[in-house]
C-alpha cells in the first residue's frame, strides 16, 4: 500500500506516524500539489482580500445568472473575432 500526504500530523507525528503505524510496510509519498497548495494558500493571505477576492467576485457574477452567461460568451466571441482580424 502507498501512503501520499502533506506531512500533517496524522502521518509525520512523533517517530512514527498514526498511518504509518497502522500499515508498518506502506510506503509514504509526499503529495506535492497538496503542499505547494496550502504555501500557495498561506501566500495569498500576505495580499488585501478585497484583491484576492476580485476574480471570485466576476466568476460569480457571471455564473448565476443564464443571461449574464450568455453576454459573457458573446463578449468572448467578439473579441476573439475581432483578435482573429487583427493577426491577419
């Protein structure tokens, strides 16, 4: 069996983990992604949330509503229309 984790303390605590413990001939495997999210995670607090929640903000505006969707995607056809034209 292999175990993948982020180094918490169900996995790493002292010796040997509660997993690790459990299943003694597992092998253990550092989930990369799951560590770069939560450094990724902790980075984001160091912004202003107003900031960080702008993204959030548009997604959601467009994504309750069927018409503002709709407007959304003629947007995006338009200026990828109009970016087609320009490369010419």
């Amino acid at each position: 069996m292999g175990l993948s984790s982020d180094e918490g303390s169900n996995v790493s605590s002292e010796g040997r983990g509660r997993l690790e413990a459990f299943c003694p001939y597992s092998i253990h495997v550092n989930d990369f992604a799951h560590m770069y999210n939560l450094i990724f995670k902790e980075g984001l607090r160091q912004f202003p949330k107003e900031l960080v929640e702008i993204p959030t903000s548009i997604s959601t505006h467009f994504n309750r509503s069927p018409q503002r969707r709709a407007k959304l995607a003629e947007i995006r056809w338009i200026t990828a229309s109009f970016r087609d034209l320009e490369s010419c």
